[in-house]
C-alpha cells in the first residue's frame, strides 16, 4: 500500500517542495474545502524524581523518514485481515479503482496520533471522489501489544475510519512495500489494464506534533487532486516523517 533533497539523493529523485499551488485543481483541492481541528502538541513534559534538580524532560519519538521506494514502482500483491470486521482484503479488491492510497500506521505512534482524525476527513473526502483507501499496521505486537488486532478494531470505531485497517501480522507486506515509518503514504495510478504504480511517496504535510505548523493535509492532497484530475504528479517530494515501523525482535531487514 518514491526520490534527492536539495543536497542529497534517495532512491533518485528530489526531495524538495511539492509546488504549493495547482491552478487547474484548486477549486475542488481538499485543502480548500474542509477546514481542520488543532490536535493536541507534543512533546509532553514530565519532571524528574529527583527531588534536587527538578529538571524538565522533553519525551520525543524516533523519527524516521520514508526512503528507499523509486517512483513507477508497481504495488504488490497483499492478502490481509480487518480486525474490525474479519474480512480479508487483497490488491484485487481495489483493482477497479482509478487509484490507491495505502498507509502504514499505527495506534500508538505520536506522529500518527497528531493526523489521525485529519487522515479519516482526508480519506472520506476523497473516498467520495473514486478514490480507494486502506491502511495498514505492521507493528510487532511482542513490543508493542497497544497495537495489535483488538486495538486496532477499537481505532478504527473510534476515529470512524472509512477505509479499512489492515494487520499485518507477519510484517511481510511492510517489507514488500519498503515501508519504514508510521505514517507513510503510497499513492498508486491505475491506468486501464495496467497495475497500479506509484506516483507519491511523501508527506501529509509540514505538520509534526513538535511544531506549531496546521495540519492541513496539503501535500497528499495536491498530489491525490493531480491523479484524480488526471495531471502528472510532482516528481519532487518531501518525505514522510514518523515513528519508525517496530519490527519483530528476531527479524531484521
């Protein structure tokens, strides 16, 4: 379910800013047609134990940006569980879709967290459009149990997400796909019979839960306008920037 920054390369292409403006998209642009909630700031602060010194400690998540996967790069096969409803879902079930937006995320991660509800409005908005949705948790559960099946299910009522939430229980599918953090962003084209490839590998947006940046959904949203409206989607992206994917202690890739 894509990239140089402007001094340095991965996967070969440029990682720089997605043009801010699309004249021939703009009227229907997600961005200017739903406004946002403020979510919640991190980091939190905590005091320390120590009765003497009284510090104040600034609690951060790992970051870790997507990487690695090159533009055109055709999605792979998957077969997975919802846990909220049991169904088992594959690539062939979104084979009549114009295009596919796959997400990796999570339940716990605070970069996830700080899109979670603008990542449902953003994925019903343009679900109505003909868009296809799915995301996808690939977590070990060894170490992090708040992510597994019940609690996905649990999500997923929460935050009444409109696509389906997949567990990836084996992680096989992260590691086909290249995914690396949570969030990350695979938006696929279809072209006729041809399998879906991808067209964007970056960033929802600027907005981190470190900075004071809106959440406005931009990024993705100007690149899902372009392939929706049927024009070519920058080749220059800014990666996504998230919690790295917990991997099962005894695998390593």
């Amino acid at each position: 379910m894509a990239v140089a920054a402007g001094g340095a390369t991965t996967a070969g292409v440029r990682l720089l800013s997605v043009p801010r403006t699309l004249p021939a998209i703009r009227t229907s642009s997600f961005v200017t047609t739903l406004s946002f909630s403020k979510l919640g700031s991190f980091p939190g602060r905590v005091r320390s134990n120590e009765p003497a010194r009284k510090k104040l400690l600034v609690i951060r998540a790992a970051r870790t940006e997507s990487h690695g996967v090159s533009l055109g790069f055709r999605a792979p096969n998957f077969q997975l569980p919802e846990p909220l409803t049991g169904k088992t879902w594959t690539l062939e079930d979104f084979e009549s879709y114009p295009a596919l937006l796959v997400m990796f995320i999570c339940n716990h991660c605070p970069f996830v967290k700080h899109l979670k509800k603008d990542i449902a409005k953003l994925s019903n908005f343009y679900m109505k459009k003909g868009l296809a949705v799915v995301a996808i948790s690939s977590n070990s559960v060894a170490t992090h149990p708040q992510d597994g099946p019940q609690f996905m299910a649990e999500d997923a009522k929460l935050y009444n997400y409109p696509f389906p939430y997949l567990y990836d229980e084996t992680q096989d599918v992260a590691r086909d796909f290249g995914a690396v953090c949570t969030p990350e962003f695979f938006l696929f084209k279809k072209d006729g019979r041809r399998p879906f490839e991808l067209v964007y590998h970056g960033q929802f947006d600027d907005s981190r839960p470190s900075n004071s940046a809106p959440v406005t959904g931009r990024d993705l949203s100007l690149a899902i306008d372009s392939v929706l409206s049927g024009q070519p989607v920058p080749s220059v992206q800014k990666p996504s920037v998230g919690c790295s994917i917990k991997w099962h202690p005894q695998k390593s890739w």
